[in-house]
C-alpha cells in the first residue's frame, strides 16, 4: 500500500474552533461580528481583508462548519467562470435538498470584470454564500456591484504573542516535532524570518524540522532555519569567469569616472558576443545607483539606450552603448539613493512591517472613511511654499532619516531645498 502523503503542516495545525484562532479578535471575540455571525448559523456573503498568513482561510472553513454548509473552494488564479458555473449548478441542486453553499474565493481580487459579473445573481438570490479573501483593497479591487452584495472585514497583522501562540501550539501538538523530540534553540529568530504570516511561519517550521531529522540531529537551531532559507542562484554565464569579471570591470571603470576604461571593457564584452542588452541593463541600474540625482538625466539616457537597443539591434546599436557609457562615466557621482533604500530596508528587517498611519490612508469610498482612512491629512499645496512640516513615517520611527544627498551635480540644489524646508527636524549638514 502506497504511503499516505502527509498534508503541509499549516493545513494539520489549521484550527478547529475560534478559540485556537490566534489574533483577529475585533472580529471573533465574543459579541463580535463574525463571532455573532457563526454563532446565529445565518451567513451573509462577506470579504475577508487582510495581510497574507492572518487566518482568512481558517475563518471561511470555520463558517462552514458552524453552519454545516457544503463547502467549495477556488482559488482566483486558477479558476475561471466555467468552474464558478459548475459549483453554481451543484449549489441549486443542494438547495432544493435543504442545503446551502458556501462558495470560498481565495485571492478574489485576481478575478477580472467577467469573472466577478458572474457570481452577481447567485449571491443575490442567495444560490450561494460567497466568501472572498483578498490580500489587496477591495474597494478597488471588488467591482462596485458585487461588494454592494457583501460586508467587507478587515483582518489585522498578527502581533509577536499571537504568532508564538501558533509556533508553541504547533511544538507542543505535531507529531513531526513531538516524534522526533525536537527543540528549537533560536525562537525570535524563526518567528522574525516569518514576516508576521502565519503559513511562513509553519511552513519554515516544518522545513528546519525535516532538515534537522535527515541530518541527524534533535535541535533546529539559526544555522538550521538559514540553510533552509538559502536559494540557489542560478547565473547567467555566457563565458565562465571572464563573463564576470568583464563586466565588473565596466562597471567599476564608470564609477571611477574614467570612461576611456569603460569603453575599452564595453568593447572587450561586445566582441566577445556578450548580449547588448544585458549591458544596457546594468547600466540602468548604474545609473541610479552611481550617479542619481547627482545627474537624473543618466537613469533618462541609459533606459533610451535599452529601447533602442531593441530597436536597431547590433552592430549599429554599439554607437549609442558607447554614447550611454561615456555619459555615464563622465557625470557627476552620487550613491545616496542607493545608500538611503538600503538603509530603510534595514530598518524595516529590524522593526518589521508598521501599519501606515490612517492620516495617509485614502478614503475613497465612505466605508475606508468610516474606519478612519484620510482623518487627520493636511494638502501641503494649501501652505505657503506648498509645505508644512508634518510626520510621514509610521509613528514608531517618526524621526528616522535615510536620505543624506551629496553637494555633487544637480543633488546640491535638493539638499539646499530640503535643508532649509525640514530645518531643526531633519539635518542635512
């Protein structure tokens, strides 16, 4: 007899009952929305919105089971409307035997006009529930007629304690872990790799349990969960070595300004068959990264360089790499865009995602309005100068500064500008 395949450990942990839901309890608590909702055995169809990994799925199985309805499943990026028209037919023919259906639309907001036109009426005459979960705003997402058929609720990102919930019950209960005794040594590290989403979390889980069961050992430690992490890189390699270290030297030879360097590496690449566009490619990046807004106009030279690489194709189009690499070489350097995204990148490994503040928010439908999205925001253009100082940052990091411009080029005038705008709030010295 063949062995049973094993489901994924989020699908064995998945929850049974509300109370072994971790977060969401603006929703599920008692006297709640959805609480009252599964409670009363009545649905209504609803969309449930919200980070990836915060229960959606768990939340419309538990729907179905409250009320005993039959339960169906699709998920928007592999179904289309023959399949919703087949769970369509299966739904009235429950019906007539007293039964109702709940249809669950995972990623809902990837169904296009069409498919959303034809869930209209069965929601409508109540031939089906309709459970939609979306990772995007359903405000613009949702077409008008079919959210007018349904109560939008807004999931919450799960907090650390929620998330540790989840992780001690999963150590505590799966027999892959309690079989094998295995411990794990280093559980923040886990739990920040995660990114706040529940399904990572188990499934980076199971992963380090099963590494640390072949090789032998008992405990999933950092190294462990980072062996898992790693991705094989595949490269591109045209001509072994060389092909690198040609190109490293172009780049280096621009960055160094010295463009007679950059040209005789750019010929060395073309005649040995490198493709042209992977070179109008790196020095698109180039641009911004080297150069910025020391000079704007390289990043506007290099991407006409790649369309019309497109265009005319070689030999001719080695005319307008040398005409790009020359410019690039001989421009005014700045790194400080690339030097402020890697900085708030790292600040947003250290502090994880923070939810934007509701003064940034859009309200642009009066139920957003009515949760507070916009509340708060002040139109600069209404200001002298068309600025006021004002906090854009989520309020835990209101003070945090990644953008140092340099005085070379063009960059010397938007520091002046920002210096004397944020004066005494921000230090551009």
């Amino acid at each position: 007899m063949a062995e049973q395949i094993k489901q994924p450990l989020p699908e064995r942990l998945r929850p049974d009952s509300i109370s072994l839901i971790a977060g969401q309890q603006h929703l599920l608590g008692e006297g709640k929305p959805l609480r009252i909702l599964f409670e009363s055995g009545k649905l209504y169809s609803f969309i449930l919105w919200g980070p990836p990994g915060t229960g959606k799925t768990t939340i419309a199985k538990l729907a179905a089971a409250a009320t005993r309805y039959i339960f169906y499943q699709l998920n928007a990026v592999s179904s289309g409307v023959k399949d919703i028209r087949e769970i369509i037919e299966k739904a009235i023919d429950s019906r007539r035997q007293g039964k109702g259906t709940i249809l669950f639309i995972d990623e809902i907001h990837r169904f296009n006009k069409a498919q959303q036109d034809a869930l209209l009426n069965p929601v409508e005459q109540g031939i089906i529930i309709l459970i939609g979960a979306t990772t995007e705003n359903p405000s613009f997402e949702v077409i008008p007629a079919l959210r007018s058929r349904m109560r939008i609720f807004m999931l919450q990102s799960l907090t650390e304690d929620e998330l540790r919930f989840i992780l001690h019950r999963a150590l505590r209960e799966d027999s892959l872990i309690t079989e094998n005794n295995i411990s794990l040594t280093d559980e923040d590290y886990l739990l920040f790799v995660s990114g706040g989403d529940a399904r990572t979390l188990l499934n980076l889980l199971e992963s380090s349990a099963e590494y640390a069961v072949h090789e032998g050992k008992s405990e999933i430690t950092k190294q462990i969960i980072e062996e898992v992490l790693q991705q094989k890189n595949t490269l591109y390699d045209k001509s072994g070595e060389g092909h690198y270290n040609l190109i490293s030297a172009f780049i280096k030879s621009m960055r160094g300004s010295d463009p007679d360097a950059a040209l005789y590496w750019m010929a060395r690449m073309i005649d040995g068959g490198e493709d042209a566009l992977f070179i109008a490619r790196r020095m698109i990046v180039f641009a911004s990264e080297d150069i910025g807004n020391a000079s704007p106009n390289a990043l506007l030279l290099a991407v006409a360089c790649f369309n019309a690489l497109e265009k005319i194709g070689m030999p001719e189009g080695r005319i307008v790499l040398a005409q790009t690499a020359a410019y690039l070489a001989a421009s005014s350097k700045s790194n400080a865009s690339y030097l402020a995204i890697e900085k708030a990148a790292e600040t947003i490994r250290k502090t994880g995602d923070k939810p934007v503040p509701f003064h940034l928010r859009n309200g642009v439908t009066q139920y957003m309005k009515s949760e507070g999205y916009g509340k708060g925001y002040r139109y600069p253009h209404d200001f002298p100068n068309g600025f006021l100082l004002e906090d854009y940052l989520p309020k835990e990091l209101i003070g945090s500064q990644f953008y140092f411009p340099k005085e070379e080029g063009q960059e010397k005038s938007l520091k002046d500008r920002l210096k004397a705008l944020w004066k005494g709030k921000k230090s551009y010295e």
